[in-house]
C-alpha cells in the first residue's frame, strides 16, 4: 500500500515555504527511489495557517514544514537515515 503525502498548496503555505519544500520531497523521491511507493500531491488550505506550512502523511498532520526539516522528517517516515 502507496504511502501518501499532501502538501498544503494554499497561499499561505506556498508563500512560506511549501513551494520549495514541492520540490525538495519530489526530489528525495527520487534519489531514494520511493516514487512508486508515495502518492504525493497537493491540497488546498486545511484552514490551519496560523500553524502553516501544512503536510499531511498518511492522514497525520504535520506543521511548521520547512525547506530545512522536511528531509529530516522523510529520513524518519522511511528509515532511510
């Protein structure tokens, strides 16, 4: 079973990081081959902004996600660190 992940794509959210940490999970997908193992996609406003950038995963949320701890978070989920 494909392990899902949903940034927040809100104005709020992208224009505080998410638009960065966008690319920053599709690339840790694929150096780490885990592509076909993720549905990663985006969603718009979870209406929780004040706590923003949002990202869920497997339906936990998870905030303050930030260029600089999203790796850290993904090394967590799949082991990898």
């Amino acid at each position: 079973m494909k392990k899902e992940i949903v940034i927040c794509l809100g104005s709020s959210c992208f224009s505080r990081g998410n638009k960065q940490t966008v690319q920053i999970i599709k690339e840790y997908l694929k150096t780490n081959q885990l592509e076909d193992q993720v549905y990663f996609h985006g969603n718009h406003c979870y209406g929780n902004c004040e706590n923003g950038p949002i990202l869920t995963i497997d339906g936990k949320e998870y905030q303050n996600i930030s260029p600089d701890n999203i790796r850290y978070l993904l090394d967590k989920l799949f082991n990898t660190d």
